[in-house]
C-alpha cells in the first residue's frame, strides 16, 4: 500500500508541475499577473506530494518491504536501520526521486521567500523551475519508477560494502543539494530573460539562492574527497575520477558565479555573462548528475545501465540546456550592455577571477569529456589523469590564489597600483618570509608545491586585511564570510602543498614485534588477530606506535576486511590526527605466515585540505546570513504576506 | 628489456626469499627511486580496475605492474622509458598522461582557445585611462 | 553581427558536444583493452613448467614455423571453465594450444586440468603476471594467435565461443 500510495503521489506531483508551468506561461505570456495569487499554493503542494512520495519509498526501504523491487535490488533485512534508509538513495531511481524531491523543495523555498524579484519574473522563474522538474517526474514515472512490486523475493540482494558507511547518509544528499539548489540560478537566468529583466536588483534577489546551492556544493565536495581518503585505504584524497570532476565542475562554475552576481549587483557590469554562468552552472549539475550515473561516462562508481534510460537522460538534457542556451542567444542580444571597468579595480579583479575560474573549468571538461569525444570519433582509447590537470590547472590556480589576496583590497571603480602594494605589503613580507623559511629548512621540494605554499602564506595574509584596523565587531556577516572562505583557500592550498612536498611513505612487511620507522614515529607490529564481522572477515594488525626517540607509546588497528558476496576486499585504515598531520596505517593483503604487508603514511598537515573546505563553507554561511539579516532589517521579509498582495502594476 | 635490467631482476629475484623482496607491495630501499616509481604507479592506470591508477588497487595484475615498475627504476631505467613500455603493451589508454600527439592536441588548444578568447572579451569591456 | 555570432556560440558548442553523447551512447564503451601487441613479434617472456609431463612455454618455442594458439587463462578464473570445450573441440580439429596459467598455484591447477580437461600442448606458469604483461593482456581468458614466423596476428578477448571456433581454425590455416 505505501508503495502505491507513493507512486500516486508522484503523478499528482507531475500534475501540480504541469498546474504550475501552465500558470506561470499564462500569467507571463498574457501579462495575467493576477494568476500569481494561485501559484505559491500549487508550488506548495507540489513539495509536499514529491516529498510524501520520497517519504513513502523511505518507508519501504526501513521496512525492507521485498515485494517493492528497488528494495529486493538494493537492500537487506539484516542491515543495519541507517543503512536501510540511506540505502534509499545509494541506486538509481532512488537518487533520481531524491534529485526531484530536492528540486519541488527549492521551488516552494523560492515561491515563499523570494521577495525582492519583480513578480513577473518570479513567475517565470517557477515556470521554469516546474518545466525541469515535469522532465524529471516524466523520466522517473516512464524509465525508472522506484515503486515498481515484484512477487516472490524473500532477501534483498544487499548493498554494495563499500557503500556501507555513514557517509553515504550525508554525502550525497548534501551534493545533491547543491546540485538541485543551482536549478534556482538557472530558472531565476530564464525567468530574466524571459521577462528582460537582468538588473542589479534582479542580482540581488538571485545572490543568497547561488550562495545556499554553493555551501551545499562545497560541504559536499569536502565531505566527499574525505569519504574517499579514509576508505579507499591509499591515501588518496583526490583522484581527477570523471565522478569527483562532475561534482568540481559545477562547484567552478558556481564559484565564478557568485562573484560575477557581485560585479552585477554592484556595478551593473557582466549582465550577460552573469546569466550564461547561471545556466551553465545548472548545466554542469546536470551533466555530473546524469551523464556519469548513464554509464556514458566509466568511472570507479559507475554502472550498467540500459541505452533507452541514457537517452531519455540525454534527451531531457539536451532540450534544457540547448534551450536555455538558444533563448540565451536569442535574448540577451536584448539586454543593454552593462557598465565598463577600469583595468585597475575590484571589478576587473573579479573578471579576471571569472576568467581563470572559467578555463579551469574549460580544463577540467576536455580533460573528462574529451576521451568520451575521441573515442566515439575515431575508437582510439586515452586517458587523461592527474597529470594533465595539474599541469594545465596547476599554474592557474597559483594565479587565482594571487588575485584572491589582491581582489577585495582593490577599491571598485578605479584605485591605484601603489595603493594596492601598500595595503599587501604585509602579505607579500609573509609570501617572501614563507619562501625563506622553505629555502632554508624544507630541501628538496617540487616547484609547484613550493609556489602553493608561498601562495598560501600570502593569503593567508591578504585574506584577513579587510578586517584590519576596523571594528571587528560592527563589520558586516557579508564581510566576514568573504574573509574566512578567502582564508580557507589559502589554508587548503597550504594542505594539498604539504601534502605533495612533504609526504613520507612506505610499503613494507612486518614480522611480529619488528618495528619501523615512518616520518616522526616508530611503528611496531605487535600481533595480528582474526575479528569476525557481521557480513565480513576481518584481520586486524594491532600496531603500538611512539615518537621516535621516547614518548607514550599508542595502539593503532587497522583492519582488512573480506566480503564473500560478492567477494572483495577492503582496507579499513587505521588514522590517527596529530594537529601537524595525520598517521595513515594500512593493513594490506596476503602474508607467509610471519611477514604482513604494511603502508605506512605520514601525511603533514594533510587535515588543512579538509578544514579548508569547511571554512569556505562557513564562510558562504555567514555570507547568506549576512545578506538574509539585511533584507530582515530592510523589511523586505514579510513572509506573512500573500504573495498576491505585491503585484505591482 | 636491457640487458641490466634483466641482470638485476634476475639478482632481485636469486636474493632472497620471494616475499621479502615482492616489489609489489614494498618500498624501493633508495628514496629517490622509490619517489619515482610512486609517480610512475600514480600515472599507470590499472587495466583491470576503473579509473584508478595501480598505486592504488589491490587487483593482483595492478600488483604485477608496481612489481615490474619498481624493477625497471631500480635498474636505472627512466620513468618515462618504463610508460612507453607500458604503452606499446596495453596503448596509450593505460597512461594517465596523455601521451602529445595530433589526436590529443585538443586538450591543449581547447583550454588555451578559451584562456585567449577570454581575454578578448575581457579586453573589449575594459577601459583604459580615467574614465 | 558578430555580437549575435559569439552569443549563438555557446548554443553550438553544446549541441555538437550532445551530439558526441548521442553517438557515445550507441557504442557504449566496450571497456576491452585491447593489446598493442597484435601484428608485432611475440615478446621475450618464459613460463616454467608445473604439470608433470607437460613442458612450459617460453618465446623461443615459437619458431619452428607453425601456427598455435595461447590461451591465458587460470584455475581461480570461472569463465575459463566455460570455454574449455570449444579449447578442446580446437585442438582435435589439430590446433596447437599451448596455455599459461596466470597467478596460479600446481594444486588447483592440476585440479582444474582434471575436471575441464587438458587441450594443451605446454602449460607455463606465471605466478607474477610477467608473461601476461608481456603480452598486454588485461585478463583472463584471453587467447593469442600466432603465426610461424613468431608473429602475434590475433587476439581474443574473453571466452573463446563455438562460433569463434572456424574463425580461429581458418587463422591457424587448418582446413575444417
């Protein structure tokens, strides 16, 4: 019954879709703004028929209910209940309903709490919004209908171990977030156009729904690339895999966008490039949803799936995307071109910014997409790996890194170069400080490390002077936000740095009590013991581990665990944090009797990658918390009031 | 293969019991030779595995490759002799590193296309001098 | 005019780029990594002895001037079982096949010879992929064809089918 009771409310969903895209095109097309007065009930109504659908598949995965054949697919009764329910969304339809619920969701968020756009664009905004989510209810109720029944399966077929950790309960909604949360930027760039509405106010209604989408991004990015790191067992953190690249080019895209949203804001420059950031930042969601998840794309995640489903994928995104991009072009030509900027400003900063985020952006495609486009036009076979990405973004982002110092101490409109060094000469005495101190101490390290940890130092220093000589406490959130993500590059960039230049490593067999040494500590196999697991075999090596030279010995156990259905094995690394770096043991395979195969890895400040993240992310909180206090204290948030009641003639 | 570096295989393989000496899984006893194979490792795709290099999979033919790289460097081939060894074997798909050819130049020119088209656009909106 | 050219440029791009998806998805990627090796002279490499009575393999056996066949296989490999009636419906139709056996022990070996038979002429181990690597073999089953001058003219990816059965007779120049 609650599978039925779901898959209706999924049509009633579609309906209220349709409801919504025939109202929006009227009230739009046939200037009958009135029709908005109708429209936030069906948005409404649409999140809550897509989530009581999203909840009611939640439902038969927690009662394992093997009559539904996603779950006999897909689950187990044995598992563990958080497993169960993230296992929801750890296959395809499932992610698919989750992809759509998120979507319904920021359209009610949109029809409730946007304010400050122009309601004829408003209502072109959720047309647009309802149109992408119709394509999506149509490809989930056609191709890939997650309530189908089967008869006759009494145990589920399991999860995939791998998947089998808490991260798979938060990763991936949080990127899906993300990626859904940018359909707001897109349908916001239609509804502009279609309403030739593309204005500092229109930016300004648009920002924190770019800022909300990018935070989920960057969490998602950040938790993702640690999800990896500690279970894959190799002390890889990122692998440039087609999955993580789907993911990192939206998140370039969005980057870029949210600065050119500013430029627009506040100086009404980049208007057409604003809207084709916005477009294409959606796009890139949807290709890293879709195109990876369709098996055209191969990854370590990827998987079979049949032809007919790609194509309706590719169908879907093909009129999305082509056809915002055809309105693009066909209407911005409409749009007055926005102010000029002088060479030397915050403006021309932030263009540049956009320039190289935008050719990273352009790398980071060509080197994923270009294999798939070699081999369908001649059959030859490349890969392209993290070689090539960080030879050709490797020297852009050190560039990038210089103008996220310099950037917000330039002054818009004009400002002069000798005032600029002035305001980075303590940056620029840490930049020369750091390359001394390496020269010095650091031997032999890479170049393109060592310029990353310069990079890093200035930064480090340049992102904080904002706040200098000012009241700490009566700088604006907005300012604050900039400040702490600024500094999360820097503090991010300063962890991939010393990661790559500083690293010690070693592969080895141990014998029992033999000990070796790894960066600053002494590693000694003590024994290693069988544990039985619940669905697995485990070994454990138990390690007692010191500094070298003295100090309270400690107990490491890293474990190797072997699946028999379907056979694999995986390394649980044993990790332990110091606030200089991380201890990353591992257990491997195979041994004669006496020896074990042990990596062994220090990694020095390697943590700086992930709290870097975090803090670009705090940063784009406190951001969109500064900007929603504004509009609180503005006025400009009477969510009380009927939306109707602001139609303005 | 040269005829030193089958020397030394042989001698690696005479030396001692197998296990200990498995490069597969253990390290080159010289730092500087062990940092190159682990680059090599890292930009050799395994040919069994999806998308990862064989540094990092635990499928046994990605073992047979670290053993065979760390063979070869420490018989003092060059990392880049080693890849095209690699390359006349399984092609150029088993290289992370797009090897410079016709067929591949679009990786180069498409980023610097769009790095100089960028700049042109950017130059038409910018204005010099006081304004 | 040239304004309205750069704006429709981003529309063209994508379409051409959905385009290469489109053909993509009709061949979707084989994922067979398919040897280098075809056309070339076989490669050095030598595969001991382990089945009593039966010699291993080893480049140099290859230049007295007659086709054979290699098949890579290994006892652990469950495919490997499944072709083993069309390996021996080759070889009573006269084809040489000599075997290397990847990763592999003499126990199960022997055990997996005794259960689907043994079509070889030479059986060579090699427990550390050497052979395999030399060939550019990617896995296993995989079957070579060579020529009698030591030339490596085919290679078969995957289990050898009773439809590839003429197929390989006809490269191997034996009349059915």
């Amino acid at each position: 019954m609650i599978a039925e009771a779901g898959l209706a409310a999924l049509w009633l969903a579609a309906v209220m879709a349709l409801l919504q895209l025939v109202l929006g095109a009227l009230a739009v097309g046939r200037k009958q703004l009135s029709l908005a007065g109708a429209m936030v009930p069906v948005t409404l109504v649409q999140a809550g028929l897509v989530s009581f659908a999203f909840a009611c598949l939640i439902a038969v995965f927690a009662r394992s209910d093997m009559t539904v054949l996603l779950v006999a697919a897909n689950s187990h009764s044995a598992k563990p209940m958080i497993y169960k329910i993230a296992g929801t969304w750890g296959n395809h339809e499932g992610s698919m309903l989750l992809w759509v619920t998120i979507l319904g969701l920021s359209g009610a968020t949109i029809a409730l709490f946007e304010r400050k756009l122009r309601i004829d664009t408003k209502l072109a905004t959720l047309a647009a919004q309802a149109a992408i989510a119709l394509g999506f209810y149509a490809f989930l109720l056609f191709a890939s209908n997650p309530f189908a029944r089967i008869s006759g399966v009494i145990e589920g077929a399991g999860l995939n171990p791998l998947l089998q950790d808490p991260g798979l309960a938060f990763h991936p909604p949080t990127l899906y977030a993300g990626y859904v949360g940018m359909s707001a930027a897109f349908s916001f760039a239609v509804g502009a156009l279609l309403t030739r509405n593309v204005s500092p106010d229109f930016a300004r209604a648009m920002r924190p729904w770019i800022l909300g989408a990018w935070i989920f991004l960057t969490v998602g990015i950040t938790a993702g690339s640690y999800w990896a790191y500690y279970t894959l067992g190799w002390g890889g953190w990122w692998f440039w895999d087609p999955v993580e690249n789907a993911s990192l080019m939206p998140w370039l895209a969005a980057t870029a966008l949210l600065h050119s949203v500013t430029v627009l804001a506040t100086r009404d420059g980049l208007r057409a490039w604003t809207i084709m950031l916005s477009v294409l930042a959606f796009s890139m969601s949807m290709v890293g949803t879709f195109l990876v998840r369709s098996g055209i794309l191969t990854s370590v995640h990827s998987f079979a799936v049949d032809p007919d489903r790609g194509l309706f994928i590719l169908a879907l995104l093909a009129i999305y995307i082509a056809g915002a991009l055809a309105l693009f072009a066909a209407r911005v030509g409409t749009v007055l071109e926005g102010n000029r900027f002088d060479l030397f400003s915050r403006e021309a900063a932030l263009v540049v910014n956009n320039l190289i985020l935008t050719v990273i952006l352009v790398i980071v495609m060509a080197g994923t997409l270009y294999p798939l486009i070699l081999e369908a036009a001649t059959g030859a076979k490349i890969s392209v790996g993290a070689p090539y990405f960080n030879a050709a973004a490797g020297p852009l982002a050190l560039i990038l890194m210089l103008l996220i110092g310099a950037g917000p101490l330039l002054r818009w409109r004009k400002d002069l170069p000798k005032a600029l060094l002035d305001r980075m000469a303590p940056a620029l005495l840490a930049g020369a400080a750091a390359l001394l101190l390496l020269a010095a101490f650091a031997g032999r390290i890479g170049v393109l490390p060592l310029l990353g940890l310069v990079a890093a130092a200035v930064v480090g220093v340049a992102s904080l002077a904002p706040l200098w000589k000012r009241d700490l406490k009566r700088a604006p959130l907005f300012t604050w936000g900039m400040v702490i993500a600024h500094l999360g590059c820097a503090v991010s960039m300063a962890g991939m740095a010393c990661d790559a230049a500083f690293i010690k490593e070693s592969m080895v067999a141990m014998a029992t009590n033999e000990t070796r040494p790894i960066g600053p500590f002494e590693v000694t196999l003590l024994g290693v013991r069988e544990k039985p697991g619940p669905n697995y075999q485990a070994l454990e090596a138990v390690l007692s581990v010191r500094r070298a030279g003295g100090g309270e010995p400690f107990e490491m156990l890293p474990q190797l665990h072997a699946f028999s259905d379907p056979q694999m094995t995986t390394n649980q690394a044993a990790i332990k944090t110091f606030w200089n770096g991380q201890l990353y043991l591992v257990l491997g395979e195979n041994s004669d009797g006496q020896n074990f195969l042990m990596r062994l890895w220090w990694k020095p400040f390697v943590t700086l990658i992930w709290l870097g993240g975090i803090l670009i992310a705090l940063g784009g909180v406190l951001a969109l918390l500064g900007r929603v206090k504004r509009d609180v204290w503005n006025n400009r948030w009477p969510w009380q009031a009927a939306i109707g009641a602001e139609v303005r003639s | 293969m040269k005829p030193s570096a089958l020397l030394a295989a042989v001698a690696l393989a005479l030396a001692a019991p197998a296990f200990a000496q498995d490069l597969a899984e253990i390290s080159l006893a010289d730092p500087r030779q062990e940092a190159q194979a682990v680059a090599l490792m890292d930009s050799i795709r395994c040919v069994v595995c999806q998308g990862q290099p064989v540094s990092g999979s635990n499928a046994s033919l990605a073992g047979d490759m670290r053993r065979l790289i760390r063979e070869r460097i420490a018989a003092g081939d060059k990392p880049e002799d080693v890849r095209a060894m690699l390359v006349s074997k399984y092609g150029d798909w088993v290289s992370f590193k797009p090897v410079v050819k016709p067929a591949t130049l679009p990786l180069w020119i498409v980023p610097l296309l769009a790095l100089l088209g960028g700049v042109w656009l950017v130059s038409r909106r910018v204005r010099l001098g006081r304004g | 005019m040239n304004r309205k050219v750069l704006l429709w440029a981003p529309f063209v791009l994508v379409v051409a780029l959905f385009g290469a998806f489109f053909v993509g998805l009709r061949n979707p990627d084989d994922r067979v990594i398919a040897s280098q090796m075809v056309g070339k002279p076989l490669p050095e490499f030598s595969a001991a002895a382990v089945m009593p009575g039966q010699p291993g393999t080893a480049s140099s056996d290859y230049r007295d001037g007659k086709p054979r066949m290699i098949n890579i296989f290994a006892s652990w490999c469950v495919p490997c079982a499944a072709e083993a009636p069309m390996l021996a419906q080759l070889k009573a139709a006269g084809a040489q096949i000599d075997g290397i056996a990847v990763h592999d022990a003499p126990e199960p070996l022997a055990k997996f010879l005794a259960q689907n038979g043994n079509p070889f002429s030479r059986i060579g181990l090699d427990p550390e992929g050497r052979a395999q690597i030399a060939f550019g073999s990617a896995g296993v089953p995989e079957t070579f064809v060579v020529d009698g001058q030591g030339k490596i003219i085919y290679q078969h990816i995957g289990i050898v089918e009773p439809k590839d059965v003429p197929m390989l007779l006809n490269l191997l120049g034996i009349k059915p």
